[in-house]
C-alpha cells in the first residue's frame, strides 16, 4: 500500500505522542524531517525490488536515520535504521527494523549523542 507523506507524518506524530520520557522526546524532536519517499532496495527475494521508505529523522554526522516502511519487514517492524546516502541504500537486516519509533530511535547511532 502506497502512503503519502501526510499519512506517514501522522503515523509518525502518534509514535511520538506514545513516547513519555520528555528528555527522549527533547534528543528526538531536532532531528525530525519533513517525511520523504526514498526507493530502497530489498535484499532478499525477487532481485533489485525495491520498496518506498519514507525517511523521517535524520542524522547527518552518522548518515544514518530513521524510515517508516509497511512493506518488506513491515507492517510488523516499519520503523527501520537506514543510511542516509551512499553505497548502503538498501533496507538492510531485519535486526535494523522494529515495531516501533522509540525503539529503532533507541538502537539508533543518533541516541545519547
């Protein structure tokens, strides 16, 4: 299912809204983005599909962020760890996707910095 970059803002406020710990909610909010649509490979099955990844945080001194994805591993684990640019644009591992924002923010290069 196609989303538009509305919708995955709002999936993203309702992740944030779940969020208690106002001192986490304080490292994430600089780092949001305006979501956008980023075609990322998939690495397993059918070979160079790719899958639209809406990026919604990002940190630019790891190139690294946050996309929300409800295809490959999602919709069981949208919120994914992904490479801003460069070679690794792919949707990378399972173990770099979670069921949640707070949860990937938290595995995330961009915690605690």
């Amino acid at each position: 299912m196609n989303l538009s970059q509305s919708e995955v803002q709002s999936l993203l406020d309702n992740e944030l809204k779940s969020i208690s710990d106002a001192s986490l909610i304080h490292q994430i909010r600089p780092l949001l983005i305006t979501p956008h649509r980023v075609e990322r490979e998939w690495d397993y099955g059918e070979e160079r599909r790719t899958y639209p990844c809406w990026t919604v945080m990002a940190h630019h001194m790891t190139n690294s962020g946050i996309a929300y994805c409800n295809q490959g591993f999602g919709p069981s684990h949208p919120w994914g760890l992904v490479f801003l640019s460069g070679d690794m644009m792919g949707m990378g591992l399972k173990a770099a996707w979670f069921d949640s924002f707070e949860i990937a923010f938290k595995e995330s290069m961009a915690y605690g910095w």
